[in-house]
C-alpha cells in the first residue's frame, strides 16, 4: 500500500459510511471502527523502514508543466501522529455506536468524525506547504460543524471556535507564503534545509511568530485557550477525538515539524516556553475551580498542552523526545477519560461532582477505568503516563539555560504537574464517592440516587477500556516506543538523540521530583476541602468567552458600520469610485500615448459605423424611455446590434454567446418587470443633466480605450501557437472552445464553480425577498382587469409555434454541445439555446402553476460542478488534473476532422458546464417567475396590525391563488375574500412549485 491509497481509503470511507448508515443506523460506528482499524494495520509494514532512518515520500504531479504536485512524506513523527489519529480515531467510532441512542440522527456525524479522519492523516503526511495549509484548515472546518452540531446552544461556542482557530490558519497562509518566497519551494522537507533560515534572521523570527500563533490558537495555549473548554458543548466522542487524540494535537505537530529551524532562535523559545508554562498552571487552577467533570477535563487537556509546547519550547534533543512520548501518553488517558465522561453522564444523568456520590459502588468497572486513566495523567507509577511525566522533568533539566533559570521552569513545571494530581483526585473522588468542598450542602445541587444509575454494557465502556489497559501495560515496557520515538525526534530536531524509556531509572533528579509531585498531590487531594473553599471562582471581572464574543460583535458592528456608507439605492454612490479610478487610468493613458489612431478604412469599416448608428439610437431610445417595458426592449436591441457587431467582425462564438444572453436578460428583466411600477419615477433636471455628463464622459473614455488598444498589434506568440498547434494537440478545429476545455479548462473549472455558487446565492436571495415581501407594489397589478390580463387567450398564438419549435430548440442545443469542438458552439452556447426553450416554456404558459418544475434544478447545478471535477480527476489518471483524454476516434459524424468525430473527456467536462447553466437560469427563471409567498409570520405582524385574536385567524380566508410552503400558513387555505394587506393568485404548493 502507499500513502496517497492510505489517505484515499480514509476518503471513501467517508460516502461509504454515510451509505452503511441507512442500514445500520448509529452501528455504523462499529463498521467505521473495523474499518479505520484495517487501515491502520495495513500501514504498520511501513514500521521497519522508519525505524532504520528511512523515510516514504511520494510525488503525485498534479500540473508537471509548473512543477505543482501533491507531496507526502512518512517520517517518524508523521508515523506517530498517523497511528493516534487512526487508531483513537478507531476508538471513538466504536464508542460513538453506543454513545448516542437510536432515535439520534447521527449520519452527519459519522460524515464529519470521517472527514476529519481524512483531515488530519492529510495534514500529518502533507510534505507541501499548500498541502499542510488546506488539511489544517479542513480540519478546522470540520471542528467548526462537528461542535455546531451539537443542539441549540451548540452555533455560537461554534462560531467563537471557528474565529479563533481561523485566524491562526491565517498566521500559517502567511507563514507558508513567506517561505515558499525565501526558499523557493513549497516541499516542506527541502524548505526545512534551506540556508535562508540562517542567512536571513528577520525572516526566522517572522515566521516563528506565525507558526508559533497558528499553532497556539489549534493547541488551545494562553491567551487563545478559551474555545476549548467552550468547545465542551460538543458529545462526548467529539471531545475524546478532536480534543485529545487529534485536533488539538495539530499544533503540536506543527510544531514539532518545524523546530529543526527554530531551535536557534531566542524569540522561538521565549514564546513557547512562557505560553506553555503559563497554559500548564492557568489550566490547573480552572480544573480545580470547576464542577462539571468536562469542564475539568477540558481545562486538564489545555493544562497538559501548555506542557508539551513549554518543553518543546526547550527545544534540546532531549525534551523533544519527552514531547514525543507525551503526546502518546497523553492520546491515551485522555481519550478514555473523555469516553468515561460520557458513559457517567449518560448512567447517573448528570456531570456535576457536587450532584454525583456513591457510583463506586453501582458503576465499579467505570471507576476502575477512570482511575487508571487519572493515575496515568497524574503521573503515577507504573503507569505510561509516569514514564513520560519524568521524561518532560528531564527535558525541562536539559534546557541550554542558565542553572537558576533552568531550575526556575522546572519547579514551575512541577507546580503544575501537582495541580495535575490534584485535579486528577477531584474527577475520581468527585464523580464515584462524593464532592467535598465549596458549596457542597449547597440545596440547589440535590444529590443524585446512586442505585438509579447502572453499570455501562460492555460494548459502551470497552473502547474506553482499552486505551487505559494499554498505558497501565505500556508502562511496563515504555522501551517499546524507543525507535520509533527516536525517528520523531531526529525529524524535530538536527541532532541525533538514542531514546531510552525504562521504569526504573534509578535515583534520580527526575524521581525526586516525581515523589515531590506525587506527595504534594496526594495532600492536595487529602485537604481538597481546605483547599477548595480557598480556590476564587473568580480571578477577573470578565471571560475569555465574554471577551472574544465582545470583539465578535464589535466586529459585526463595524462592518455593519463600514457597510452604511455604501449601502444605498444611488447608483452615483456606487459608481463614483470606479469612475474615478477609470478617469484616473484614462488621464495617464493619454499622457503616456496621446496618439491613438485615425479613422481611416484601415481602421474601420462602413459597417462600423452604420451598426454604431443603430447602437446610438437604441442607448438613446432607452435613455429618453418613460416605460421601463420599453427601456428593456430598447436596452435588448442595443445588445442584439452588438451580436451583430461580433458577427461581423467574425467572431462567431462571441456574437452567439452575446444573442443568447440577451434573449434570456430581456426575459429574466421582463419577469423583474412583474413586480415593479410600470414606469420610471421623476426626477430633477439637474439630475438629469448630471447623469447625461457622466455618461458621455464615461463613453467617451470607453470609446478611446477600445479604439487605442484594438487591432494595434499583430498576432501574440501564444495566439499563433494555438492556432497552429490546437487540432495537432487536442484534435479541436474550434480553438476558442479548445482553450476553454482543454488548455484552460482548471480556469473554466474555477469560473464554473463560481457561476454554481452565484445560482445559490441567487436562489437564496429572492427565496429571501420572496419570504419577506409583505405586500405586492400596487403598480406590480396594474394591468388586472384589463384585456392583457387573461394570459391563456394572449399566449394561444405563441403556445402553437413553442409546440413544434420546442423539439428543434432541443435538439440544436445538443448539436451545440457535441459540436463545440469543431465549429461554433459549446457547452455555454448549448446551454443558453436549453435556457432559452425554457424561457419560451414560461413566456406561452398561461399560468404559473402550468410551468412548474418537477424536479430540483438545484440539483442540476451541483450535478454540472461534480461533473467537472469528476472528469478532472479522470484526466489526472493520464497525468495531470483535467488532462483530455480521447475514448474514441473516427466516429461518422456530419462535423469534424477529416477522420471524424472524437470523442474525448473534453466534452464530458462540456456536459458539466451545460449542466451548471442551465442551472443557474432555472433558478433566475423559476424564483422571479413565481408569486409572492407570505409565510405565518407575516400574518401574526397582521394580527398584531389589525387586532385579529388567534381565533380568527385560524379562520382566515385567503382568496384562490394564494402561493405557501406547506406549514408556513398557520390557517387552512380556503376560497373567500382576502384579508387587508393579504394578496393572492393560485393554489398552495410546494417550495418547488413555481
């Protein structure tokens, strides 16, 4: 197996599941787990290979023309990382399968738990620096909707999470751009070697200060450590993955993988090793200040992150190695206390120490779970978490620092590590025999009944089990880990460094230690009362929550404030700057070339200037138009004048494309039409004159740029390449489509994805209008009543004529599309010809509920963007993203080559933009097509108007013709007479319906 099939697998795992789901429900945890279990053995044979020194790498061109690829690497500490991620990962999903009940909807869970998976195996693997970003912030989107999630106070720790995690993604982009500049690469391994760390010591400090803030703000370290605890709101697994084996421990690889050119630096050091510190005692404190057994959890998880960044701050051979096998430690008690805390919420129905006594006695497999895991953290002999609890006191001994200094960090280091212990008591003591303490006899916190709550099912504790068994066993024989944690840390470090793990080490410094911090914790737990009446609940007037949701609404504030400025119906407001701006680029092209043509038959033509006529007298028709009907037809005939133009000139594809848009524009602008006043409001002369000089100038400036930058220089070397190299290369005689399918179609792919994400916002937008409209203009019915009201007689001519055009009118669209290869035409063209059939579908309808959709053209639009990044990847089996690829040649068709029609992905991908525009003119047509829809809110603000009590509404009588959502009305739509400010026209229907 490779790398990229490895993180391929994790990926499929991902639809596999969510299929998996619809029969097995929340078991689908257990498929998951056996799953990401044989993904994880099968990554075990790369074990020999690391442990003699050598890595895996794996190069993946993606466009080898400029050298842009995906990379991966597997060193040793991508190998510990890796095996957390996937075997923790295991754990929690079959935890997950009993965790929640049958009734919980969990598809989207396992969707996001996998991709998260997926997320973080990329990140640790990534050996390019794009690559690295994009997984970091995958997994900080998937954090974001694995927390949202989780119920309704669930959005705003979400949000709080997602801003703060972002903004240190930001501090990577910019950290990876500055070295992808200075050293010229983007692999990571190549760029970790280069000399510019050396050379250029302003660049090391910058970016040790992004690195060191992205990973701070991932890692949860002062003053960014709030949104995890915050983050608390989300389930149990949740907590036990993301926060102990896999999120949170992002940053810490980051900054593993990055120390080897920091270990130098000063300001790299300060800033570790003073956050870490600071993280480490304010994590302790806020355990022992808190009830809730999650809340301690989370405040233990940040205070044992502070550790690990502070001691790879030290940055010696020696405390990386003690990283290291911290981490490991760390992913295994953590992980099951986070599950326990689950199973005890679930069983005794709360989390509160001064609710919960007496479980010992009903829930004793849980205890035991509980407190192995609490010994391991509190750092306990003969547990994993001892052996590497002494190694972080000797990597914290090995700082290259003065002695008074050295020793200062240690014993700060051993304060925390005795809140630690201490913390440790409060959750096993706390949660199975009874709370001691500050507010104990508290009434408000009625003690729960110990016999109501029973001991988990197996096969709910067993995932918990496991990882504590394995730091009870492994502490036995920490040696096990010697080579693979030896590799981890050469790769964080430049110097070579023999790990040793032993349990007995003999008497050392470091076990002198140890007993200090076991004795000071055990009377720390011994006097928990004492000490827990002594503990502030409070040290400061406000919150890291409160303060972060204040900048938050600051920040909304002000761009709600920034945003007043422009955020009016002027058009002169809007155009001002940009005219400007283009007034500007006007003045300085005339002083750099004054000289911009003559109008001689060398320039122009007698067809020129009679189209200009025509163009003149359209733009002056819709400029002097009172009626807006008549400003559009007026407005049409000016863009039809300039199809034309392109006609002339040529260019076919263009004056297609040009005539198709604005057939469809006057429609979609004749349906706009519906829903405003019939003509123009008045407005002042000198308005009047203000606009005529602002658009001549305008004009003026247009028309002398077009005439200074047109036909003034012969063809472009690239131009003449692909006229005479297209056919040879992709066997297209139309070379504009060939550039749009073939040589730049990623180009083509990035427009049509923004054009699916302008159809939903489009979607969005008038479902928005449509939904908050209380009442249709009065112009918007000015013709009822009168003979062009009765649209079914006025439509029975051109009703006829769609009838037999409406085949032709089809078929010519799919002539367009296979055809765009070799003569005009194309996927957009064929798709605005489809556009226009539907146009005309709704121009002869004589109702509107006549014409509506039976199917989701939503869909259609995803369909057409999946299309293209399918077919994208198809091309990347042949080499490259988007690469042609020829499935049949020489086929007998009326167009093409001398050897026929071929049939290659090109017009696949043609499929997908044919299939994401007719999309996006299904929503413009279909949205602005149908009537207003009045949801109950509206009718409860004409209650509140009107003093209609409750009972009449219920009763209320809207007229035949009225448009809702089913459950919007709060009333049973009858036949009658409409209330004031109701307005009304068809039967009630879907939200599909037009």
């Amino acid at each position: 197996m490779t790398l990229t099939v490895l993180l391929l697998l994790t990926l499929a795992l991902v639809p596999i599941a969510v299929l998996v789901h619809r029969a097995l429900g929340r078991d689908t945890g257990f498929f998951a787990a056996v799953a990401l279990t044989g993904i994880g053995v099968s990554a075990l044979p790369w074990l020999p290979t690391l442990l003699d020194g050598g890595v895996i790498q794996e190069h993946l061109p993606w466009i080898p023309t400029i050298d842009v690829g995906l990379s991966f690497r597997l060193d040793g500490l991508a190998m510990v990382f890796l095996l957390l991620v996937i075997f923790i990962g295991a754990l929690v999903m079959a935890y997950s399968a009993r965790y929640f009940s049958v009734q919980k909807k969990t598809s989207d869970y396992y969707l996001w738990m996998l991709l998260f998976v997926f997320a973080m195996s990329g990140m640790v693997l990534a050996d390019d620096l794009i690559l690295l970003f994009v997984f970091w912030e995958f997994t900080t989107l998937c954090s974001f909707f694995l927390i949202n999630r989780s119920g309704e106070k669930a959005p705003a720790p979400a949000q709080r999470t997602l801003l703060i995690t972002a903004a240190g993604g930001l501090g990577l982009l910019s950290a990876v751009l500055l070295i992808i500049v200075e050293t010229g690469t983007t692999q990571i391994s190549e760029a970790l070697t280069h000399s510019a760390w050396q050379d250029n010591t302003t660049f090391t400090s910058v970016v040790a200060v992004l690195i060191a803030f992205a990973a701070f703000t991932k890692s949860a370290q002062f003053p960014f450590h709030l949104w995890l605890p915050d983050a608390m709101v989300a389930p149990a697994p949740v907590s036990a993955y993301l926060h102990a084996a896999a999120m949170v421990k992002a940053g810490i690889y980051l900054l593993l993988r990055f120390s080897p050119v920091f270990e130098d630096s000063t300001l790299w050091q300060v800033l570790l090793i003073s956050a870490g510190l600071t993280t480490a005692l304010m994590g302790a404190l806020f355990a022992l200040q808190r009830h809730d057994i999650k809340e301690i959890m989370a405040y233990s998880t940040v205070s044992q992150l502070g550790f690990l960044v502070a001691v790879i701050g030290i940055g010696t051979p020696t405390a990386l190695v003690a990283a290291t096998i911290h981490v490991i430690a760390h992913a295994l008690f953590k992980s099951a206390l986070f599950m326990m805390v689950g199973i005890i919420e679930h069983e005794a129905h709360s989390r509160d120490i001064r609710r919960l006594h007496g479980l010992s006695r009903t829930m004793r497999v849980s205890l035991i779970i509980t407190l192995i895991s609490s010994l391991s953290m509190a750092g306990v002999p003969p547990l994993l978490g001892f052996v590497s609890k002494e190694h972080l006191l000797t990597g914290f001994l090995s700082a290259d620092m003065p002695a008074p200094l050295t020793w200062t960090l240690t014993l700060l280091a051993v304060l925390a590590a005795i809140g630690t212990f201490a913390y440790c008591g409060r959750i096993v003591l706390g949660a199975f025999t009874g709370y001691t303490g500050a507010g104990a006899k508290d009434e408000a916190h009625e003690l729960i009944d110990p016999s109501e709550s029973n001991e988990a099912p197996a096969s709910f504790y067993l995932p918990a089990l496991i990882p504590a068994v394995a730091g009870l066993l492994l502490g036995f024989v920490p040696f096990v880990f010697d080579g693979l944690v030896t590799e981890a840390a050469d790769a964080a470090h430049t110097e070579t460094y023999e790990a040793h793990f032993l349990l007995w080490h003999g008497f050392t410094v470091e076990l002198l230690l140890s007993a200090v911090i076991i004795v000071g914790g055990l009377l720390a737990v011994l006097m928990r009362a004492r000490l827990d009446n002594l503990i502030p609940r409070t040290l400061l007037p406000f919150t890291g929550v409160e303060v972060v949701e204040a900048m938050r609404s600051g920040a909304i504030n002000f761009g709600r404030r920034v945003g007043d400025i422009t955020r009016s119906d002027m058009h002169g407001l809007h155009l001002a700057a940009p005219g400007i701006l283009l007034a500007g680029l006007f003045i300085a092209g005339l002083v750099v070339s004054p000289e911009v043509g003559e109008f001689d038959p060398g320039h122009t033509r007698m067809t020129d200037w009679v189209l200009i006529i025509l163009l003149v007298c359209f733009l002056t028709g819709t400029v002097i138009a009172k009626n807006r009907a008549a400003a559009v037809v007026l407005a049409g005939g000016a863009g039809f004048v300039v199809a034309a133009w392109f006609f002339a000139l040529g260019a076919v594809d263009v004056g297609m494309t040009q005539l198709l848009v604005e057939i469809l524009t006057v429609v979609v602008l004749v349906l706009v039409l519906r829903k405003l006043p019939k003509t123009f409001h008045k407005i002042t002369r000198s308005r009047q004159l203000l606009a005529i000089a602002v658009a001549l100038g305008f004009g003026v400036m247009a028309f002398g740029a077009t005439f200074a930058l047109t036909g003034r220089r012969g063809q472009s070397p690239a131009s003449q390449w692909y006229m005479e190299n297209t056919y040879e290369t992709t066997g297209a005689l139309n070379v504009v489509n060939s550039i749009l399918v073939d040589f730049r179609a990623l180009d083509t792919f990035g427009e049509l994805t923004v054009l699916g994400v302008a159809g939903f916002a489009i979607l969005a937008l008038l479902n928005s209008a449509f939904s908050t409209s209380d009442n249709e203009p009065p112009d918007s019915r000015q013709w009822t009543g009168t003979p062009l009201d009765h649209a079914g007689d006025n439509t029975t001519a051109m009703r006829s004529v769609f009838n037999w055009m409406a085949p032709f009118i089809v078929l010519l669209s799919l002539i367009l599309l296979l055809r765009g290869h070799y003569e005009s035409g194309g996927g957009f063209i064929a798709a605005l010809v489809a556009g226009g059939f539907f146009a005309l579908r709704y121009l002869v309808a004589p109702s509107d509920s006549a014409v509506k959709l039976r199917f989701d053209y939503a869909l259609v639009i995803v369909g057409g963007v999946v299309t293209g990044a399918a077919i994208g990847l198809a091309g990347y089996l042949e080499g490259t993203f988007l690469r042609p690829v020829v499935i049949a040649e020489g086929l007998p068709l009326p167009w093409g080559s001398d050897s026929g029609f071929s049939f290659t992905t090109a017009l696949i991908f043609d499929v997908g933009i044919y299939l994401a525009v007719i999309g996006a003119v299904l929503v413009a047509l279909d949205r602005l097509g149908q009537a207003q829809r009045y949801p109950a809110e509206l009718l409860q603000a004409h209650r509140r108007a009107h003093g209609t009590s409750e009972a009449e509404l219920s009763t209320l009588k809207v007229p035949a013709g009225y448009h809702a959502d089913p459950g919007d009305l709060p009333f049973e739509v009858q036949s009658g007479e409409a209330a004031p400010g109701i307005h009304a026209d068809a039967e009630p229907r879907g939200v599909n319906d037009r």
